[in-house]
C-alpha cells in the first residue's frame, strides 16, 4: 500500500471520483456537479494505492490565513477499518504542515465525528445540513 499525491485530470483522479461516488454520495443518490470537481484543480489530491487499485482518498483545500480544510475522506467499503484511513489522516496532516498550514478544520459527518476525534480534532459550532446529512465542524491546530 502507498499514498501519493495525485493530479488533477488524471486516470488516479478518475479513479479517485469513482470512489467518492460509490463511498460518499451513491448511498444518498447524489452525484458530482462537473464544476464542483473542477474546482478541485487547485486541491491536494491524496490518494492510496495498492498497485493500480485505488483503497481511499481525501483531499486538502486552501482555505487562507493558514487554515486549510480536509474534505471527501474516504475508503473502500471491504477495506475500511484497516488502518487506512489513519494513514491517509497522517499524511495529509504532514503535508498540510509542510506547506505552513497551522490550522486544519473539516465538515465532519455526525457519523465520522469519532474517527476525527481519535486524531484531536473538536466539534466546533452547531450541527448543520450538507449534502441532506447532519454534519458539524471539526477543528485542529497542526502543531
Ligand atoms: C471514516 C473512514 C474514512 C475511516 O477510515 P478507516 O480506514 O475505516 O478508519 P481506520 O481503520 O484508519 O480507523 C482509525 C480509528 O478510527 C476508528 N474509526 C473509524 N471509523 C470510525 C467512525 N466512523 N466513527 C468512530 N470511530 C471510527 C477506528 O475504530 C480506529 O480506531 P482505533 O485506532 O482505536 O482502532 C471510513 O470508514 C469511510 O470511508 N467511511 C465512509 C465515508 C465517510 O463517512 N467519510 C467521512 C466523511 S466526513
């Protein structure tokens, strides 16, 4: 298994869509606006890899004054629990500090709020509705 950064366009980007699709947005039967992922063009892509197959994914999206924001976290139905999605956290963790970012934040989903919490990160604010789910803002300072 490996993580990387990924581009924009790219067969790893398709790849990486079809994931979110399938993990994020089928289950709610919503899918992905075409300007919404071009908008992404300007993101960190990450991505992990088992040879050519895509396990999971999450991207970091500059948000100024040092914040950046960590969003579409996900991974593979049959390999989620493994590990992987730790691994992505510290990577993107890394790299966000890497790039001066001193504050990261997320809209978590009510039911990933634990995952984010194993990591530091608090509730901040009230909950609210994205994507027709309950959600609320998570925040970290990168140390
Ligand atoms: C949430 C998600 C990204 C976590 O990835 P994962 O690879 O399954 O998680 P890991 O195996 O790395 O788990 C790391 C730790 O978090 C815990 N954890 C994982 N998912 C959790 C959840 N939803 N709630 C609470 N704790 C969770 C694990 O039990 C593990 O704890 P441990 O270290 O004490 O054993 C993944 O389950 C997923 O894709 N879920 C569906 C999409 C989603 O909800 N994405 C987040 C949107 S905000």
């Amino acid at each position: 298994m490996g993580l990387k950064q990924i581009d924009h366009s790219s067969k790893e980007y398709d790849q990486m869509v079809t994931l979110r699709f399938e993990i994020m947005r089928k289950p709610l039967g919503l899918t992905f606006a075409p300007e919404e992922l071009a908008k992404e063009k300007d993101d960190i892509l990450i991505a992990s890899f088992d040879d050519d197959e895509i396990l999971g994914c999450c991207i970091l999206s500059d948000m100024k004054n040092g914040c950046v924001r960590l969003r579409q976290m996900a991974v593979q139905k049959n390999m989620q629990g493994k590990g992987i999605g730790e691994s992505m956290m510290m990577f993107a963790e890394t790299l966000a500090r890497d790039k001066g970012f001193k504050t990261m934040t997320m809209h978590a989903r009510d039911t990933a709020i634990g995952f984010y919490e194993k990591f530091g990160y608090k509730v901040k604010g009230a909950e609210f509705t994205e994507i027709n789910i309950p959600h609320h803002i998570m925040e970290k300072r990168l140390l």
